[in-house]
C-alpha cells in the first residue's frame, strides 16, 4: 500500500467523541480569542485617550500657571520708605526708583530743605563711586565740585540738592517729607501702605529709625589694626570752595622736645598723614598700622595736648595746597580741634541689618552708618555707604516675588552676607585704600 492510499484512509475514518470535543474546543478558543482581542484593542484606545486629554489638560495648566507666574512677577511693586535724606538715602531714592519695582517712595528728613542745602562739609566719591552714580543717571557735569585722580569732590549740600533735583524725572511718585522726624506715629503711617514694603533705615550713626523699626541696637567692634587722630580747623573767613585731597606717608617726629626719645626710626614704617575738606572747613587725619615703635608708644601713653597741636600744626604748613595761607600758633589754639593722643582704629558693624515682618509684610535693611561707621574720618567715609548700595537693586527686585518663607530667608541671608563682605573688605583694605600707604612702600 503506497502513501497516497494511506492518507485517504485517514481522511475517511470516522471520528470518535474525544476528537468531536477536541474539535468543538478549539473552535471556541479560537471565538473568545478573538473577541478578546477587540475587547484589548478598545481598552488601549480608552486608556491613550485618556493619556492624552490628561495631558492636554496639564499642559493647558502649566502654560496658564507660567503665564500668570510671569504676568504677577513682572508687575510686582513694593512701596519703599527711606529715612533719611543724607547722600546714601537719595542714592537709595534712585537705586529704588531705577529698579522700576518701586509702587511709590516715601523719604523722611528731619531737617528741612534750606539747613540740608546749606551742610558745608566736603564729600569725596572714589573711582568705583563715581562709575556707580553714573550708571544711575548722576551728571557729575552738573555738580559743582572738582576732579583729582578720577575722583570727585564736591560739597555736601551741594550733592544733596542735586539729587533731589531730579525727583521729577523720576518714573515712580515720590514724597519728600522735609523737616519731618521717622518716630513711632511713622511706624502707624506704614501700618496703612497696602502691600509689601520696604523701609531703609539711612539717618547716620546717631539715628533711631533701625531701633523703632525693629532691629537690633547691638554693634560688633572690629579693629582695623591700625591707630590714628585726627584734627579739624574752622577758617571763618576763608570761601567754600571743593579742594582735592593731599595724602603723603613716612613721616617720622622729633618727640624729644616733650621728654620722648623717639628720634630713632628703627626701621618702623612711618605715619600718614591727610589733609581733607573744603577750603573752609579743613580736616586732618594722622594714622599708621598697628606697631610698638618708640613714636606709636609715646603719640598713644604721652597726654601732652601741645605736642598732638604741633605735630597737626607742622603737618598742615608743610603739606597744605600752595594757594591756602599757612597756620599760624595763635589760630591753630582758637580754631583747631584735635585728638589729644593716637587712638586704635575700630569699625562698628550692626549685628542686625536686616529683617521681615510678616505682620506688616515689611522688609526693613539699614545701611550707611546706620549700619557700620569707623571712628577716623578718612574723608572718604561716603565710598563704604555706597559699597552697601550696589546690591540693593537686586535685592529690591527678590523681595518683590519672595512669596515662601524660604525665599524670604534666602533674600536676607544674601543681604546680610553683602554686608558682612563690606565690613571684611573694609577690614582688610579699607583703611589703605583710604589712608594708610599700600604694602608699606
């Protein structure tokens, strides 16, 4: 029997009941697969639909979220209060106004217009200063004052009267109070500003505002390693005129006439010496780094009025400007006032500088000396103020969108680290840029 006849045979061989059902079941897998198929075809249809519309839907949220976000930060304004209208408060006046962040300001001054204007004492801006308040719209073309190695020295009515003088122009209200004291009926006047504010403490040294407004009156003592005096002469019939300052270094005294030896150098660096101010009101300033020379001994232990007056009286004549008359005994006894002795040199820095009040939503920063002040007048004190407002802008523009309480924090925090690296900077090279002779040549 070949294949072709097997084959057939099987093919004509009835089926039993086992291979029926067999057959019957594998008819039925093969319906329900199928319909199960469809049944899975449906389901991820519906489930990738749904996947989409949630998409849709939380992309939708994103972009308006983002835009309102956008919308709300652009168009955040904090009203800014500022005390004091010394020449760090109407720099803070522009800082703020130029920031565009600013709703209105509100500036208090306790003097009024005509004393403010008439303040005769001499301002000196450093190099960094000037670039600073020009970048700020300053037209140093239009102060009266006089240039000398990029810096610029003018009167300090004179700069305060222009400053406010470009009120006006300014994008932002502005409400100069004159002849109005920050007190405690100031702090019900801010209860009833709508919004975040932010009040700038600037009314010097003396001032109460950083008190009332909730900061700390404890200040940290930092020595600057270095001793100095100082001296002022009053010249009544002189004019007020701007004048450059005169710097020189390593000078070395004769002390023996007051019973001192000091006529040895020994090698000590010797002192620096500045005169300083308008033609008027003529400042000095004697300083030398911390040493224990024979001179430095004696200048810090001897009480001899007479030799502190005669070393400030030698020092004006022999380095004075050419066209000023020279000092004579008589007038330097009436007319100059002097440190008896050499003191230590210190920078007073506020431990607290700034704060928020969550209450009020009020920001409160101190600056100028209001926040740190040197016990010498180096002539150039208005520079370290100023170093404090160069991070203002930016800090005007986080406050404004600081909604947690982490932002808010982290605001602070950078606030007060620029305001510990000004103390440092100061510090370290402040005294020197200033006064003392660099690196000792």
């Amino acid at each position: 029997m070949n294949s072709a006849s097997v084959l057939s045979m099987v093919h004509l061989m009835p089926l039993d009941e086992h291979h029926v059902n067999m057959l019957h079941c594998s008819q039925e897998e093969l319906r329900h697969g199928d319909a199960g198929g469809s049944t899975l075809e449906i389901d991820s249809a519906y489930v990738l639909h749904q996947i989409i519309i949630s998409a849709l839907v939380v992309t939708c949220f994103v972009c308006t979220k983002t835009l309102v976000d956008s919308f709300r930060r652009r168009n955040a304004r904090v009203s800014v209060v500022i005390v004091g209208a010394g020449p760090i408060g109407l720099t803070s006046m522009l800082v703020a106004a130029k920031t565009g962040r600013a709703r209105r300001i509100v500036l208090y001054e306790e003097l009024c217009k005509q004393v403010l204007f008439n303040r005769p004492h001499q301002i000196a801006f450093d190099v960094k200063s000037v670039h600073f308040l020009k970048r700020l719209g300053v037209d140093f073309d239009n102060i009266e004052g006089c240039w000398d190695m990029g810096c610029f020295y003018t009167r300090l009515g004179v700069f305060q009267e222009y400053m406010l003088t470009t009120v006006p122009r300014l994008d932002v209200p502005v409400d100069v109070r004159f002849g109005t004291k920050f007190s405690r009926d100031s702090l019900r006047d801010l209860e009833k500003i709508e919004g975040r504010k932010l009040v700038i403490a600037c009314d010097g040294s003396s001032g109460q505002a950083a008190r009332l407004l909730g900061l700390s009156d404890e200040f940290a003592q930092h020595t600057c390693k270095a001793y100095g005096a100082v001296a002022a002469l009053d010249r009544p019939d002189e004019c007020q005129i701007p004048m450059p300052e005169r710097l020189v270094h390593n000078l070395h005294f004769d002390l023996t006439a007051y019973g001192s030896e000091t006529s040895e150098v020994n090698g000590y660096q010797g002192f620096s010496f500045k005169v300083f101010g308008t033609s008027r009101h003529r400042y000095m300033a004697l300083s030398i780094p911390k040493c224990e020379s024979p001179q430095v001994k004696s200048l810090r232990t001897v009480l001899d009025r007479s030799m502190m007056r005669n070393i400030f009286l030698k020092c004006f004549n022999t380095y004075k400007a050419d066209s000023e008359p020279r000092l004579s005994d008589p007038m330097a006894v009436k007319h100059m006032k002097f440190s008896p002795r050499l003191f230590e040199v210190k920078l007073s820095q506020r431990v607290e500088t700034t704060a928020y009040f969550q209450d009020l939503n009020m920001f409160v920063v101190a600056e100028g000396e209001a926040a740190r002040c040197y016990n010498i007048h180096t002539g150039m004190d208005v520079n370290v103020g100023i170093k404090g407002l160069m991070s203002l802008s930016n800090f005007i523009s986080v406050i404004c969108v600081a909604e947690t309480e982490h932002s808010i924090v982290q605001a602070l925090i950078q606030k007060n680290k620029d305001a510990d690296r000004i103390c440092r900077d100061f510090i370290r090279s402040g005294l020197v840029e200033y006064h003392l002779l660099r690196n000792g040549k």
